[in-house]
C-alpha cells in the first residue's frame, strides 16, 4: 500500500503512512490505517481528494493496471 499511494499522482504528494491495525487468518481479512496530510482550507479538498470512494478507487485502479 505504501508504494501504491506514496507513486499515485493523486495522493502521492498527502501520502504519510499505512500500518495494518487488523489480520485475520481465518477471513483472509486485513483493515489498514491510512495516513494522509493536507491543507483543509483548500475548497473541495476533504469532500473530493480526500473522499474514502477516490482513495479506495487508487488502490482499485492500480491492482487492476497489474493485470
């Protein structure tokens, strides 16, 4: 995840950090933390830049270009 965000022109530049807070064997599930950073005061900047579909769809967009 952290190559996928710190390279993404999007988010690469508000990229901090991502730490696995969860791992289930079980579910083959894993929940992670994403740090970002960025001015708020930018107009749009919370609502489009950082929105949880735009950030989920980076991570889409590039397992998808490894096909």
């Amino acid at each position: 995840l952290t190559d996928v965000y710190s390279s993404s022109p999007a988010l690469g530049r508000y990229f901090r950090s991502a730490q696995e807070v969860y791992f289930s064997n079980e579910s083959s599930t894993v929940f992670y933390q994403l740090e970002f950073c960025g001015s708020q005061s930018t107009e749009g900047f919370m609502e489009n830049t950082m929105n949880p579909d735009f950030i989920r769809n980076v991570l889409r967009q590039n397992i998808y270009d490894e096909d």
